[in-house]
C-alpha cells in the first residue's frame, strides 16, 4: 500500500467502509496526480479525504410511551471547493462516522459529475424509522432539525433523502426548520410539490440509473428493450429504477429489502410494481408479502451464515443493486458473471466489494460506479436548488430533458477521461479521474484553506 494511503488509514482507524471508498478512488487517480506535481505541492488528495468539517450532536426525542430517546446526529461537510455541501440524509441503525464519511467522499467525485456547482456532504443518524409511528418521526425530525439548522443554509449546505428518508421526513425537517429560522428557502431538496419541489426529483435516482445504462448500451449498439434484470432493494432508488425499465421494455424479476427477497420469474409488471410501491411507501411492510399475493414469485430469507446472495445468482442479463453498500461479493460477482450478466450499474451507492468489482471487469462486465450511474437524484436536486433561487418551475418534460442530458453527459466524461488516461472504456477510472480532476483543480485555484 502507497505510504499517502496508510497515512490517511492510520489517521482515520478502524473506519472501514471509509478506508474502501478512499483506496478505490486512489487507485485509478494515482496517475493523475503522478503526473500533476502542483496536486501533490498542494497535498490535494490528503485534504480531500479529510472532511472540512464533521459535525456530531445528541438528538434527543420523546416516543409513543413517553419515554425519552436518545440517537447520534451528524454532518460531514466533506468538500466545498465548487459549491455549498450537498447530499443525503440517512437514517438507520448502522449510520456511523465511517459510513457517512465514505458517503460524503463518494459524494464530492459525483457531484462534481454532474456539472452543477455542488460540493459534497452527508449527514445522518443511527435513528431507526422502522416500526416508529408519523408521530414518531415527526418528534425526532424536529428534534434532529433543532441542531441541524444551526449548520445548514441554501447557500451553505443543503440536505436531502438517503436511506431511511423520503418525502415524509423531508417534509417534516423542512417544516422545522422553517419555524425555527422564520424564512422560506431552499434548504432540503426533495421536498413536495406546491412547496418547492421539483417535478421529477422522486424518480430521479431510479430514472438516471437506467438512463445511464441506456447510454451504456447504445455505445454497443444494444438496448434494454427484452433484457432480463436483477433489481436489488425496494425503495426509492429500486422502484423507479424498475419503472424506468419496464418503460424500455426490459423485465425486472427481483426486488429485495433487509429480510430478504422475491424471484417472480413472469417479471414485475407494472401493476406488480404499484403493489410493491403502496406496500412499501404507504403500508411499510415487506417484500416477503409480494410473494404472498403474486404466486408467479417466491420469497427467499437472507440466510446470514450464507458467503453469497442467491439473488446474483440468477440468470439474467443486466443487475441493478439498489439497497445498500457492500450488498455484491466476490462470489456474487462470480455468481453474475456465470448467471450471463453483462451491465452492471449501480443504484447503491459502494454496493459492490472492491474485489468483486475487480472480477467484474477482468470477466468484461460493463459495470458502471454509483458515483456516475446514479448521480440523476443528485443531479435533480441541483435542478431543484436552480429552481428555488430562481422562483421559476420547470415541467415534467423540461426537468426529465435536462436530468436525460446531465447522464448523458456524465457518461460522455466518464469515457472521455478514461480515454485520456489510457483505460479506455471503463467507466469506473473515468468517473474518478473526471470528478477528481474538477474538484482538485478549484482547490488548487483558491489557495492553501
Ligand atoms: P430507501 O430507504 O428508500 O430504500 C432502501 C432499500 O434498501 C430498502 O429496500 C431497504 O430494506 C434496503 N436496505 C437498506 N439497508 C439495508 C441493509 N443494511 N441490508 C439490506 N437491505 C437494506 O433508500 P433509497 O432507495 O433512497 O437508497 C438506496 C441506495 O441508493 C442507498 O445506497 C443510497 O445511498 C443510494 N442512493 C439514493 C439516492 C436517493 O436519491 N434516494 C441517490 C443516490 C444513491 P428495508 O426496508 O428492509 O430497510
Ligand atoms: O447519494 C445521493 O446522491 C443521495 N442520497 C442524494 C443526495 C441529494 O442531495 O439529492
């Protein structure tokens, strides 16, 4: 390992998904900053894995009972250098240091991508929306916002939905916020229509994933239309992601949620695909109950002590993992490849193992990174944020013809950088080497800060 690595390793210990996403984005920029001296006279790569800030608070919130919660809050204001810190919100049991700093890393190459002038940031709390009642998550969204808007602002830092947050908690964090601050500003993305959100944003992620995919193709001259695909997950990113891609005329045959997941080898239609979207975004139940009404499917319990998800084992043609990081091994990968798997794209942000993604290409899989694939959500935030401080709003067409550009143009990047610097076609160099390029040019530009 380089000794810039260890350092960076040994001054962040034991924070393991962080270490992976730092050693990914290293190993394709190297060169880069081999052949830059004035990156390395500026320490580039050193301060860019070092957040700007890192904000952690006590979230404390009353339950049902009346009894008193207590959760973590954070922000990780990661990198501001070509705009005020933009990114998710997550809520969930794992939510740790390591996690939110790999994601607000992961976050400063892919907003960069997008072209909109957007810095990185992420935030969060290990707070566990399942099983909590509206009222629940009101109590501990405000509670969060109350320290939360002492370090957040529309020209500042601007949160959205990850896991665990949607339309429902943006909805009350904005509210809060507007209370607390008196004033009506752009401060959250994916907020609701009438109240300053952007037609298209919901689908964003999901749509972007499989416009990518479809730029992808179209470099070989193929389609998605009649491709059999693996679609992990069963919230946001995964349902718009298979609406997208019955829409083109592919079939989805799996969805997935933490307990486990569904195999409907007639395909998810898109009568099948309300169901899963009421049952998930209205009832919150789980994708084992899909398997209860459909018979065409069947449902699969993760096995824990299993080395692989069955699911990637599945014959098909494409794979979209849409739940969460590290969801693909090297056995999955294995299990893709020998299952005729040819594209995979991620939704996920990091779902795939940094071996597994070594097996993927060395196998000829055209695998696009998160950071690139679905970079649409972020990107429709960016629209979202144009949109508030304009006060004009777009429509459906006019937000989709942008957010089918801004992929187009992400995946035009990818495999122009990749080109540049001799790796040639894969997407996975060329998103780091294109995000890192920008990034690390604004910083060198405004001085040693
Ligand atoms: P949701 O909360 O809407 O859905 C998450 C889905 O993933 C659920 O099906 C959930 O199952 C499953 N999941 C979550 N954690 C785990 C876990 N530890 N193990 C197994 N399954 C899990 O989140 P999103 O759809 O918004 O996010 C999905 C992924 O996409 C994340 O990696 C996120 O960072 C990324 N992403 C999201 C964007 C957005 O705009 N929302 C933009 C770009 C990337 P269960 O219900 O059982 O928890
Ligand atoms: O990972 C991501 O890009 C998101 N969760 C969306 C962030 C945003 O600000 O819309």
């Amino acid at each position: 390992m380089s000794s810039l690595l260890k350092s960076i390793f040994d001054r962040n210990p034991g924070e393991s998904e962080f270490h992976q996403a730092v050693e990914e984005v290293y190993e394709t920029v190297e060169k880069v900053i081999k052949k830059n001296p004035q990156y390395q006279k500026a320490k580039i790569f050193e301060r860019m894995t070092e957040p700007e800030r890192l904000i952690s608070f006590r979230v404390t919130w009353v339950d049902d009972k009346g009894d008193v919660q207590v959760n973590k809050g954070y922000r990780v204001q990661m990198n501001s250098a070509i705009g005020p810190y933009k990114g998710g919100l997550r809520f969930h049991p794992s939510v740790n240091p390591s996690i939110l700093k790999f994601l607000a890393f992961e976050q400063i190459f892919k907003n960069a991508l997008t072209g909109l002038p957007m810095g990185g940031g992420k935030g969060g709390s290990d707070f566990n929306p399942k099983g909590k009642s509206d009222g629940e998550v009101m109590r501990f969204c405000q509670a969060f916002m109350s320290e939360l808007s002492k370090h957040i602002g529309h020209r500042l830092d601007v949160p959205a939905g990850d896991i665990g947050v949607g339309g429902r908690e943006i909805g009350y964090m904005f509210g809060a916020y507007k209370k607390m601050q008196n004033e009506f500003t752009g401060v959250l993305t994916g907020k609701g229509q009438g109240w300053g959100g952007s037609l298209i944003r919901p689908e964003a992620t999901g749509y972007g994933l499989v416009y990518f995919a479809q730029n992808m193709l179209a470099e070989q001259n193929d389609s998605l239309n009649g491709k059999t695909c693996l679609v992990s997950g069963s919230g946001n990113v995964a349902q718009f992601a298979m609406k997208k891609l019955l829409i083109l005329g592919a079939k989805p045959v799996t969805a997935s949620d933490s307990s486990g997941y569904i195999y409907d080898e007639d395909g998810i239609s898109s009568e099948k695909l309300d169901f899963i979207m009421e049952l998930k975004n209205e009832k919150r139940g789980r994708i084992s109950e899909y398997a209860d009404k459909f018979k065409s499917a069947k449902f699969f319990a993760n096995d824990t002590k299993s080395d692989h998800n069955p699911m990637w084992a599945i014959k098909a043609d494409c794979a979209f993992p849409c739940a969460t990081q590290n969801e693909i091994n090297i056995k999955d990968a294995k299990n893709l490849i020998a299952g005729g798997v040819k594209l995979l794209a991620e939704g996920a942000n990091m779902p795939t193992m940094s071996d597994a993604i070594v097996e993927l290409l060395k196998a000829g899989v055209n695998y696009a990174p998160g950071k690139a694939s679905n970079a649409g959500g972020v990107a429709t935030s960016g629209l979202e944020m144009v949109q508030n401080y304009s006060g004009i709003y777009w429509t459906r067409e006019e937000v989709d013809t942008r957010l089918r550009e801004i992929m187009k143009g992400i995946h035009d990047s990818c495999l122009q950088a990749s080109k540049e610097y001799g790796m040639d076609g894969n997407y996975q160099a060329g998103a780091n080497i294109a995000g890192f390029v920008k990034v690390a040019n604004a910083m060198v530009a405004q001085g040693i800060i």
